[in-house]
C-alpha cells in the first residue's frame, strides 16, 4: 500500500468509476484497474462492486476511504508544515476540537488576538463531546483539545484553564421546580432525567446526586445541545448541563435553575503526549498557556515584555509601543499609547518546547 494507490482509490470512490476517475487524475484507466486490484488483494477485501452505473462502494471500502482520508490528510498537513518552516511568518492551519460550552467564547476571544498578530495562520475548529475531542487528537485529526470535566486527561499532555463551567438544570416553567430558587440533588431523585452522554460513569455527578446513575431515572443520554433542549420543551425530562450552554428565549418555555451545592466543571487545553506540532499549532498552543498564567490579573510591564514577545512570536524587527496591556480571557483590555516605551524584537523568536503542565 502507498499513497498513490490510496489517491487512485479515493478518486475511484469520489467519480464512482474507474473511467471518470482516470480522466480526473489525467491517466489512463488501466493504471487505475491495477492499482485498485492490488491494493483488494494486499487488504484482502473487495473494495468496490460493479453496478449499471459504474462502481459502488463496499463496506470494506468505506472503512478504507475515512483512514485513507485521515492518511492522505496528515500527509498534505506535514508538506505544509515544511515550506511554513522555511519563512520567516508564522503560517499555517491550528486544527482544535472542543466541547461545547460558553467558555469557548474565551478561546475563540484568544484566536481573535492572536491571528491579528500572525494574519496568515487559519483555524479549523471541530466540535463534539470529550469522546469526540479524544478520538480527534488520538488519530492526529486535530492538534489540540478543549475538554471538561468529567474526562481522564491524564493520558494528555494538559494545563487547566482558568474559567469553569458551572452546572444548572433546564426545566419548563409549568414545571412545579420553578418555584425554587434552586435545584437539590432530592428535588431531582424521582424526577426523569436528560444528561450529557459524557456523565455515564462520572463519580463527580454521582457525588453530587448522592445515588449512582443506575438509581436514577435517566430517560436519554445526549451528546450535542439541540435535541435534548427539544426533549425538555417536549416534557420528556429535566436536562442537567452547563448554564449559558443555551440561549434561552425570555419569552419561550424552558428556564434554568442553578444547582445547590453548586456543582462547577474545569475546562482543560490538551494535547497528545509527545506529539510534534506545527509551528503554527505550537505559537497558539503556549499562547493560551501563558494567556492561563496571566487570567487572574493585569499583567505588569516586565511580564509584557516577557510573555508577550515569547508568546506572540513577533518576527524580525517588529516594534511594539504600549502603556498597558491585559491579557486574559474573557476580560481583554489593551490600551495603547505612543511613547511611554518602546520594545523592539531584534530576532525572531522561535519557540522551545513548553515543559509539561498538568495543574
């Protein structure tokens, strides 16, 4: 198996035909027939059948279309990642897979800055859950994973960041709990529940709750955020998920409770252990690590100097004049006037690699 032969694959399953995909690729259509019929016969599988159409793929086949995709794709991202090594601005594609949740306004806040300093880096963003954002770092689909509680990252590289998820639960307003001022775990023992898919096994919600899920009425597990809030509307149960997960409508059906005791999440930045990133995917990756060192308060004048020509990767000779700069999430605030000092990066800087954090 070579890459070739997985493009010539690809291009069969893209035209569903040997004919149309030897005209795309610009050869003739035996090339195509062989390299088909040795790659069936290394694998062992009949990758396409024969229809009056032309080609149909199998089951097989589908499963050696996503990792040929997957294969194809990382091989494309490394040739990038070579030729943006050679200039001297940073360039490239940072892939982040991220659970869905209102602090990801802050990492979208951070990707905002940081591409106003390197316009030429793009961002791909995936969502889904915390299985989703694993499966997508492990397969080297995405560089770098945004997650919560309750996940293992121990099998991550990892920084905590400095914002939480607080939990609450969405309700009808008809409901006989929206009277309460809030939701406790006895409120909720005989009541039918919607929860996160990501919860099943969770000792942190068992604790809260006080009883194993297996003890509880759980009438429908979810993974993304529009269904189960159809679910609630519909009064199938009550959902217990993040607060500001849903914007609500003031004059629509559903409300949320806050929970009591207050049951709060913490938001990790991950990445592949000993996983070699783009220079790209590196500089955004200890941007948001420094970004998390600063959060709690404004940065003085040497940690600018410091922090921001480390993390920011200004090129060659690029000059920088500031009174104060605060960097953090969700409260940026740069105010910027001309001469109260100046700071010059004579070289540009490259970055080391960021000693393990798991805090």
């Amino acid at each position: 198996m070579n890459l070739r032969s997985l493009r010539f694959f690809l291009a069969v399953a893209e035209n569903n035909g040997v004919q149309k995909a030897a005209e795309s690729l610009h050869l003739t259509q035996p090339n195509i027939s062989r390299a088909l019929k040795a790659l069936e016969e290394e694998l062992n599988a009949q990758l396409f059948v024969r229809t009056a159409r032309g080609v149909e793929i199998t089951e097989e086949g589908e499963l050696l279309r996503m990792r040929a995709e997957e294969i194809l794709s990382l091989v494309d991202k490394t040739k990038a990642e070579f030729v943006d090594s050679k200039g001297s601005e940073l360039s490239g594609e940072v892939r982040i897979a991220a659970g869905e949740s209102e602090g990801m306004r802050n990492v979208i806040r951070a990707m905002s800055l940081f591409k106003a300093i390197h316009p030429k880096v793009e961002f791909s963003v995936t969502s889904g859950n915390s299985a989703n954002v694993a499966y997508q770092l492990n397969v080297g689909l995405s560089d770098l994973g945004i997650v919560f509680d309750p996940f293992d990252v121990s099998k991550y590289e990892y920084t905590r960041l400095p914002w939480k998820e607080d939990w609450c639960v969405y309700l009808r307003k008809d409901d006989p709990l929206a009277e309460e001022p809030f939701v406790t775990p006895q409120m909720l023992r005989d009541r039918p529940l919607i929860l996160s898919a990501q919860t099943r096994g969770a000792g942190f919600l068992k604790s809260w709750l006080g009883r194993s899920l297996e003890e509880l009425n759980v009438v429908a597990y979810f993974t993304l955020i529009n269904t189960p809030k159809l679910m609630v509307e519909e009064g199938l149960g009550l959902m217990i998920s993040f607060d500001n997960l849903i914007d609500l409508d003031p004059n629509g059906p559903l409300m949320i409770k806050p929970l009591a005791p207050k049951l709060h999440s913490a938001t990790y930045l991950i990445r592949k252990k000993e996983k070699v990133l783009s220079r790209a995917a590196q500089a955004f990756h200890e941007y948001l690590r420094i970004e998390r060192r600063s959060s709690s308060k404004q940065l003085s004048r040497r940690t600018d100097r410091g922090c921001l020509a480390a993390a920011l990767n200004f090129p060659a000779r690029f000059e920088l004049r500031f009174e104060t700069a605060s960097f953090y999430f969700g409260k940026y605030d740069s105010r910027f006037r001309p001469s109260s000092y100046a700071y010059r990066v004579l070289n540009q800087r490259r970055y080391a690699q960021p000693e393990e954090s798991s805090t």
